[in-house]
C-alpha cells in the first residue's frame, strides 16, 4: 500500500501537475504584484506555505526521477546534469529566502553610513493607555496589502483594545 502511494506520489504524471500548478502560480502572483503590488503577490504566493511545500516536493520529485530513472549512466549524463541543475536552483532558493538580507544603503561620496534601508516591511506601532500612562510599542516584519489582511494575532492585546481607552503615539 505504502509503496503504491509513493509511486503514483512520484511519478512523473504527480510531478508534471505539480509544475503546472507551480507555472500557473507564478503566472498568478505576476498578475497580482502588476495590480495590487509586491505586498500582495507575497502575501498570497511568494510567502505562502502551500507555495514552499510544492517547492520542496517539486525538489524531492526530482531527486527521486534521478534514482528511479538510473541517471547515473554515462548515456543519461545530460538528463542528470539537468535534474541536478534544478535541484541545485531550489536549494539556492530556498537558502535564499529564508536567511538573506536584502537592503540599500545610501553612502554620500566622502561620508560615513550606518542605516540601511530594507526591502522587508516592518510596522512600528506605539500604544499609550490614556488611563494608565503605559507606553507599548511593537515593531515586526509585516507586508500590508490592499487585498489581504494578516493583522499578527498579538495585535488584539494591544493596552487600549476591549473597550480601554488608548491613542496611537
């Protein structure tokens, strides 16, 4: 049973509706950053776990074709070379996205910098409860669009929310 799931799971027929799920995503995420902006098309794709997970078993298929299809034989080398390649591409794009830092810094000729301006959005917000004088501030990565709302759950024990008085500083 186990071993007839895992064929059908890779198969080429499970990773060729997969890549086309993964195109029409793509294909989708492009529309959406055109219409709505970057915020949105990561909200919705980029950024989305559904999107990584089909990356990873995207990944796995290939890896699995490799040794399923012996491409380990000099006759094969170039469907090897191509399978690795993009092995190689998913790595990358996953290291990337999960421990780069990606940012600008403005350096006058003849000055000194110590401020880098990011491409990721972070939101500060400070609360101040009128009743009590305390001050809350929060600062968090946080992509806003104008078609998806991620407000972070932390957000509804802000001082001032359920009825308390507050004002944003």
């Amino acid at each position: 049973m186990l071993i007839k799931f895992l064929s059908a799971f890779f198969s080429i027929r499970s990773a060729s509706l997969a890549l086309i799920i993964f195109l029409t995503s793509i294909a989708a995420a492009t529309f959406i950053e055109s219409i709505h902006g970057i915020q949105s098309a990561k909200l919705i794709i980029y950024n989305a776990t559904w999107f990584e997970l089909l990356l990873i078993y995207l990944c796995f298929n290939l890896i699995s074709n490799i040794f399923k299809h012996r491409m380990f034989q000099r006759e094969k080398i170039a469907l090897l070379t191509f399978h690795i390649s993009f092995i190689i591409i998913i790595i990358g794009a996953g290291i990337t996205r999960f421990y780069s830092f990606d940012g600008l810094m403005l350096i006058p000729e003849g000055k000194n910098s110590d401020f880098i301006f990011t491409s990721d959005p972070h939101l500060l917000v400070s609360v101040q409860n009128l009743e009590t004088g305390e001050d809350s501030t929060f600062v968090e990565q946080h992509y806003m669009s104008e078609i998806a709302i991620n407000l972070p759950a932390k957000w509804t024990t802000l001082p001032g929310r359920m009825g308390q008085i507050a004002r944003l500083i």
